[in-house]
C-alpha cells in the first residue's frame, strides 16, 4: 500500500492512499479539536474509513505536538528566557504548574514600573520552573537509564498494586494480633490458613496518615516514570479494539507507534492454572494472592518468621521482574494486539497483563475498553492517569447508557439472604478475635443488608424462595427517602464503603464461603436456617463442606459468580450518589428471591466530569451520533462543559449520492394514512396495509429485504395476522421469509440461511428474488451486524419505535431532564426530546445496517407519516436527511422505488 502525505492547512497528513475529501476533512477537524483543547462529536458514517482518519489524524497531531515540545524545550534551554508578552500562544503542553499569575489578581491602577517588577520576577520565576523541571527530567531519564528499568519496573509494580499491600498490610496486622493471642480462642483452633481469612484491625484514613513516610512517598513519586502525552483509544468490544489495531498497523504510523492493548487478566493471564478457574472474580483474586504471597515469602526472608504454620501459595511463575522488563519494552517496539500480546507474553514467560501496563506512561497510543476508562476506580487501578491526556471513545453512540449501565447496581431479595447468612456465619466463627471497629461495621452491613429486604417486604431470616410479599409492584423513590424508609439515615454510608474498600471483607468473605461452604453456622444458627440452608447450597453447587486443596482446583471447578457482598458494595456505592442525581427503584415480585432494589443514575455526566476536566482533549466518535443534542446537554452541559469547547463534525457518504433512496411513505396503496401509535397501530386495516406495501416493495428490490418493527410483540402480532390473511403465503413467492429469532444463539443459524438464500437466488433464478427478513429494533439484528450488498437492498421501517413513556425509569429520567436542562424557546422540553431522541437513535441504528462501503447501494423506507415532521427529519444522519423524500402518498414512492432497483444491478 503506498502511504501518501496529505497536507491541509500546513499540516502532513500521512495516509495510506490518496484519501476522499471527507477523510481530509475529519483529520483537519480532529487535528484542531486536539490543538485548540475542545470536545468534539465526530460523526462518520460506516464504510468512510472513520478508524483510518482518526488514527492518522490524531496521531499526526501528537507528532507534531511532540516535535514542538522539543523545539521550545531546546529553545528555552538555549535562551533562558520566555517572553511573556507571548503568553497567549504559551506552548499548550506546560504543566500546570507552570500556568502563569492571572492579570485579573494585580491590583487596578498599579504603577507601571511596578507591573514591569512584577512581570519580569514573573519571566524569571517561570523560566527557573521550566528549568528545575528540565533538570528533574533529565537527571529522572539518566538514573532510569542507569538502573536499566528495573527500579522503575519495581516502582511501577509498587504503584499497581498499592491496593494489595493494603492488604498486606491488614494481614500482616491480624496475624500480629493472632499471634500475641488477643483472642480468647487459643490459635491452634484454626483452622490451617484461616489467619488470612481474619480481618485486620481497622483504621481509617485519618488514622494511619501519620504512619505511613513522606519520605517514601515523595521518593516513589520522584521515581515513578512520567506519563508522556499520549493518545488513550477506547472501544466498545473487543474484536472492535482488534480491528482498530490491525488498523494502526496497516497504517503509515504502524511501524514507529509505541502502542500498547490494555484488556483484563481474563485476556491476558498465560498462567493456564489461573486462566483455567474461568471467572474474572476467580481469576483476579487468584493472581493477586499469588503476588501477595511472593510479597510474604520476601518478608520472611527479612523478618524472623513468627509462626512456623504459615502457607505460602507458589507465586506466579511469569512475574518477574526481568522478564517484564523484556516484555515492555518488546510492548513498546511493535504494534499489537490482545492475542499477538499473549503469544509474545507466552514465548518470553512474562505476564502480559503487567507487561502492558508498565508500558503505559512510555506509550503514545493505549487501545483500551470503555470500562476501564469510563469507571474511575478501574481506571485508577489500571494505572491510567488522564491529566492533559487525549482520550477518543469511539462507537460511541450509546455512550450515555453505557456510564449509565455501568454505575447502576440492581441487587435481588436472594443475594441480600445468601450474603446476610455469609456475613453472619464469618461473625460467628471470627466473631472473638476481631477488634472492636472490624464488628461495628460488620454489624451495620448486617443491619443495611436486613433492612433492605424489610423494606422489599421479606424477612431475612427465612427463605426467599419461599417468601411471597404481599405487596407487590415497582416503587420509585429518591436516594434520601429510601434511606429513610430503610431507616439507615443514621448510617454514614460513605464510611461503610470505605471500610468495605479497605478491609477486603467481601474478598475475606468470598475466601470464607469457598472455603467452608455455608455450613458453618452454630447450633444455634443451624436450627434457625434449617431449609434456608438448603437454598444457600442450591445458588452454589460448587461449594464444598471441606478446604478445597490448592492444587486440585485449577480443573475441577467451573467459573462461579462473585460474592454477592461484592455486587452489594456497588449498591451501597451508588447511594453514596448525590440525591438528585440518582433514584432507587423497589421492584416487588411474588417472591423475596425475584424481587430486588436497583439503583437508577439519573445524571451519567457527573462521572464523566472528571474525564472532561482532566483531559487535555476529548472526542466521542461514531457512526450515527445523531440526534447530538443528548451528547450536548445530557453528558458535556450537565458535566460542566461549556457550549464553546464542544466542536461538532459530521461528514457525508463515500458513496455517490445516488447510490442511496431515503423515503418517509405516509400513507399506503388502499390511502391508509400511516401512523402507528399504539392505539392504532393494531387496527387489522394497518397492518393489512403494511403488508401491501412490503408486497409491492418485494416485488421491485432484488435480494435482501431488512424489515424492523418496534416490538417483539408487534412482529409477532403483525406475522400471525398475515399468515391468516394469506399475505405471507403471497410474500413467499417473492422473498424466502425469516423471523429475527428469540434465542442470541440462533442468530448466527438464521443470518447464515439468510444469506445463502439470497445467494441462491442470484444464481438459479426462479419467481423467489431474494430474502425478507422480520426484525425487531434493538434487537439482536440491529446492531453489530452488517447487512451489505445484497443483504441489505433495502431496509424498511415500521412505524417509530418509541420507547414505553409509561416506564418509571423514563419518567423519572424525563423529569430530571426537565428540572435540570434550561427550556430552548421553539423546542421541545427536554424530557419529551429524550424521548424522541431515544427514538432516533433507535431507528438510525437500525437503517444503519445497510449501506457498508463506497459501492454499495440500498434503499430507505420510513413508514410512518410522523417522520415527515422537520424537528424528526433533523435528527436523521446528515447523509441521509440530505436526500430524504417525503411521499405523501404511495404511488410516487413506488414509482421512485422501481426506477431506483432498476436502475442497479441485480443480484450478483
Ligand atoms: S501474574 Fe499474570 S500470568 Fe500470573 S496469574 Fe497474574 S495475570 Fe496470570
């Protein structure tokens, strides 16, 4: 492939052929929302080469960004002055300490000899930081240089896991404490490892902040490798990261582009032991125990040891330090993806895990998963730190759901039980040799976990398998009604979650279940859970009466869910939300067991404030973005972003203007006026008429035909109707007919007899010219799956798919929206353009399945007279809404539709 530089304005646009102007376009925008700082919504249709501009026009940028940055380094060295009457085009990439007084604090009327004082201590002071830093840096790179990485590895290895050696730490305590005997219990009573199932003496932060060294951490920060300005690349899926990998590589910057893949151990763990227990709880806890354990066995070596019982788990034969030395640095000499990471991190025998990411601070490009970037503790804990960074979330059209989804925690009536019962059997055994603060917060999980099932209507001490609540139906309340309900309002929430973080007890607890199963209650106990036992073992079947011995575990065991005290930590986080940010919903079902409490985020942005604030740059990418009014208002306005940094960019169609026909039909052949509304939509005359219609389309669009309704129920409802009328039978002598089926896994099965169908059909001719296929929008078919070609001549939508307004979810999001967004005069209130929003998006996702590349070509079919109303027509893709005809009756759209497929060739 031969790589052409582009230029546009002065800037060299590396490309790997000459690129359409649309391309040129994106990678000028891009390349200025990144100078300039801004948000940018980019929007590039499918088949455009959106990854190819965004890979060359953002790294364009942090070439030449990175060519300044020297050149003034090397000039500010050389002359020892910064001209502050240039202060406006201060280079963007000072740090922050170095931004400068603001002429807003001198005082009015100062002399000008004084402002002159001022400004030339201000040069000097500024000159002196900038030198100070030029020296730190240097003096950081020559000692790195002269440890060859290896103290810099073992720093960066303290830094990843600092929240392992708080746990340590906590052990190391509680063994202490065994071991002095402040139990009443002689030790010998334990059971062999049971010390590390024990809680640690708690302190809060407040507590121990004395005790930990400055010194240590100001050393560790001197040490610590600096985070270059780099370009973190986020996706939602795995196999979509791998695309835009394979992207980079093919691309001029493949060959000299320090790129790193971040993915969880679940991916990139090479010890098959660990691998194999499946889950990534399992896994996660596994390897961090092994780590821990290789801590243990060095402070052996240094301590006398105190106890000759002690267990030490083998470490992890892939984490060394010199062999994730070669690791990174092989990381960072070419690009790679997740599975060319794990082969190399097999071949070389170190962790790609780690390898990774001690590879960050030194990469340009970090490819990455949503979760890990949009969910700060993830974030922190991966060791990503975005000040001054640019970030670029791509395939980012339902971004809003996805922090949605990831900060909203629902916990069922059986989880509260089984993690009740746990707790409480823990207490029971551990209860005499745990200090006074480590009962106190297990006796308020206890009482917050009681209290959530009262307030759901069941009794924790029974059964909720068996518990019918006589109230049933779904409650809304906010976050400080439902603590007042729960009467946990007396209950500092913020300290329990700290305490859940800090002390590990659902880590502890999950080692305890493992390890004992749940059959350790008292006599006492045992008698009160008889039959509740029975259903503690039934949610786990791998638990076990005795310790499971170590090494027989790796094949036995099948992945298990996590503790559910961990999943119920995310609740008690989220209720740490700010009141009018989120909602608690109580759904009551006719058992305990079913029922459950959720935690609705009403505001997503205030989790991605933090990801505009520290960012240098953010831009969110996709295919359809529109409508970008909820991108606007709902995520950057309510996260603090003002209307001025947000660039908005959308570029048209490879494809020649003619190879696409958008059409609105308002009404049918028999004059039916089309508008499915729930009231009308199951009229037998509608969807008599919406058969006609797919009967005369069918007879002029060769190959496939997509068809998406906006339910489940309606598809069905619609097909028993034709298959009585006799239209599917008439239907059938055109188009072979499939149904979008219930079952994920069926997907594949029917798309694969779908597309030989229209294959055959291209091939042994006959009156059948292709295939119709019933969808559903939001669907399993509508979205990820690529209806190109003859798959997909033509795509038909019936109806709007509004969401259900009557959910109370929506109405509560809508009334937030409405008290919380400013009303714009001539436009619709904020909570019903959500809705009509929600809609869009809906159906742009689902037209959006056809029409993959420059030649393809496919026609569009809007049925519903309401999509004729301009403020809907505006939030259609530009490309789209720039050619859409609005049929007001069926004749003329017929007609456009027969000349349209006429005019192309057919079937290949
Ligand atoms: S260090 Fe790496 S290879 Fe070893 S268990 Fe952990 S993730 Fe797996």
């Amino acid at each position: 492939m031969a790589n052409k530089t582009q230029e546009d304005g002065g800037i060299h646009f590396p490309f790997p052929f000459t690129p359409y102007s649309i391309q040129k376009d994106f990678m000028a925008e891009l390349y200025r929302v990144l100078d300039a700082g801004k948000i940018g919504i980019f929007e590039s249709p499918t088949g455009t080469g959106k990854s190819l501009s965004l890979i060359c026009g953002a790294l364009s940028w942090l070439r030449d960004f990175e060519q300044k940055k020297h050149q003034e380094e090397a000039r500010l060295l050389e002359t020892g002055t910064v001209p502050l009457s240039d202060r406006k085009d201060q280079p963007p990439f000072l740090s922050s300490s170095f931004k400068e007084t603001p002429d807003t604090l001198r005082p009015a009327g100062e002399p000008d000899w004084v402002t002159q004082f001022v400004q030339k201590k201000e040069e000097r002071d500024l000159v002196d930081r900038l030198k100070e830093e030029q020296v730190r840096r240097k003096k950081r790179e020559e000692r790195l240089q002269q440890i060859r990485h290896n103290a810099q590895l073992k720093y960066a290895a303290k830094r990843m896991r600092r929240e392992e050696e708080e746990m340590e730490r906590l052990l190391h305590l509680s063994r202490e404490m065994l071991a002095e005997g402040t139990g009443t219990e002689p030790l010998e009573q334990l059971e062999c490892g049971d010390e590390e199932l024990v809680l640690a003496e708690y302190e809060s932060d407040e507590e121990k902040g004395a005790a930990r060294g400055v010194d240590e951490e100001e050393e560790e920060e001197d040490l610590e490798e600096e985070h270059i300005t780099k370009i973190y690349y986020c996706s939602r899926t795995h196999s979509q990261l791998a695309q835009f990998v394979h992207e980079v590589q093919r691309s001029p910057f493949g060959k000299d582009t320090r790129l790193v893949s971040l993915g969880s151990r679940q991916n990139l763990c090479i010890n098959e032991d660990v691998k194999n227990l499946g889950s990534a709880q399992l896994i996660n806890d596994r390897c961090m125990e092994m780590q821990r354990s290789k801590h243990e066995k060095s402070r052996a070596e240094d301590e006398k040891p105190k106890r000759r019982r002690q267990e030490h788990q083998a470490a992890c034969p892939f984490y060394s330090y010199e062999q994730l030395q070669l690791l990174r640095d092989e990381v960072l000499v070419g690009v790679k993806d997740i599975e060319q990471l794990v082969s190399l991190g097999k071949e070389a025998r170190a962790c790609p895990y780690y390898g990774s990411r001690f590879a960050i601070p030194a990469a340009q490009l970090v490819v990455l998963p949503y979760q890990m970037l949009l969910h700060g503790a993830t974030r922190q804990a991966a060791g990503i730190r975005l000040q001054g960074q640019v970030v670029v979330i791509d395939e980012a059209h339902n971004l809003i759901d996805t922090i949605t989804g990831i900060y909203s925690a629902e916990v069922s009536g059986s989880q509260f039980c089984q993690a009740h019962s746990q707790l409480l059997q823990y207490m029971e055994r551990y209860g005499k040799r745990l200090k006074a603060k480590n009962l106190m917060y297990i006796k308020q999980l206890l009482y917050l976990l009681e209290q959530f099932v009262t307030v759901l209507g069941g009794n924790i001490k029974q059964n909720p398998n068996t518990q019918s609540l006589s109230q049933t139906g779904t409650e809304l309340k906010t976050i400080n009604d439902f603590l007042f309900q729960s009467q946990i309002d007396n209950i500092n929430l913020f300290k329990v979650r700290r305490y859940c973080e800090k002390s590990m007890v659902s880590r502890k607890l999950f080692g305890f279940t493992e390890r004992y199963g749940t059959v350790l209650a008292s006599s006492r106990e045992q008698s009160r859970l008889a039959g509740f036992q029975h259903f503690l073992q039934s949610l786990q079947p791998a638990l076990t009466e005795t310790p499971v011995p170590h090494g027989d575990e790796g094949e036995a065991r099948v992945p298990r869910s996590a503790s559910p005290l961990m999943h119920i930590e995310g609740f008690l986080a989220a209720l740490t939300t700010a009141n009018q940010d989120g909602r608690v919903i109580l759904n009551r079902q006719g058992s305990l067991s079913q029922s459950s409490l959720k935690f609705l985020l009403l505001n997503p942005a205030v989790h991605f404030a933090q990801v505009v604030k520290e960012c240098r740059a953010v831009v969110i990418a996709g295919g359809t973005m529109q409508p970008v009014s909820d991108f606007r208002e709902q995520l950057l306005a309510c996260a603090g972003v003002e209307a001025e940094r947000v660039v908005e960019f959308s570029c048209g169609h490879v494809i020649p203007p003619d190879n696409i026909l958008p059409l609105v039909i308002c009404s049918g052949p028999s004059s039916q006026q089309l508008e499915f509304t729930y009231q009308k939509r199951e009229l037998p005359q509608m969807m008599d008429e919406t058969g006609r219609i797919l009967y005369n389309l069918c007879n002029v669009v060769p190959g496939g035909v997509v068809c998406f309704f906006p339910s489940y129920e309606y598809q069905r409802q619609v097909h028993a109707h034709w298959d009585k009328s006799g239209l599917l039978a008439r239907l059938a002598v055109r188009k072979k007919i499939f149904q979008e089926p219930k079952r994920a896994n069926q997907v594949e099965q029917v798309l694969l007899e779908y597309s030989r169908c229209i294959k055959c059909c291209g091939h042994v001719g006959g009156t059948v010219t292709g295939a119709l296929l019933l969808s559903v929008v939001g669907g399993k078919m509508s979205e990820g799956i690529n209806f190109s070609d003859d798959l997909g001549r033509c795509v038909v939508m019936v109806g709007m798919p509004y969401p259900n307004i009557k959910s109370p979810e929506l109405q509560e999001k809508m009334a937030y929206l409405d008290q919380t967004l400013p009303r714009i005069p001539g436009q619709a209130p904020p909570g019903k353009a959500l809705v009509e929003n929600l809609c869009m998006k809906a159906v742009n996702q689902s037209i959006g399945r056809a029409i993959r590349h420059q030649k393809d070509f496919a026609s569009i079919v809007l049925l519903d007279q309401r999509y004729a109303r301009p403020p809907i027509l505006g939030k259609l893709p530009a490309w789209i809404r720039d050619r859409v005809e609005v049929k007001a009756t069926f004749g003329p759209a017929f007609a456009a539709m027969r000349k349209f497929h006429r005019e192309r060739p057919g079937p290949s």
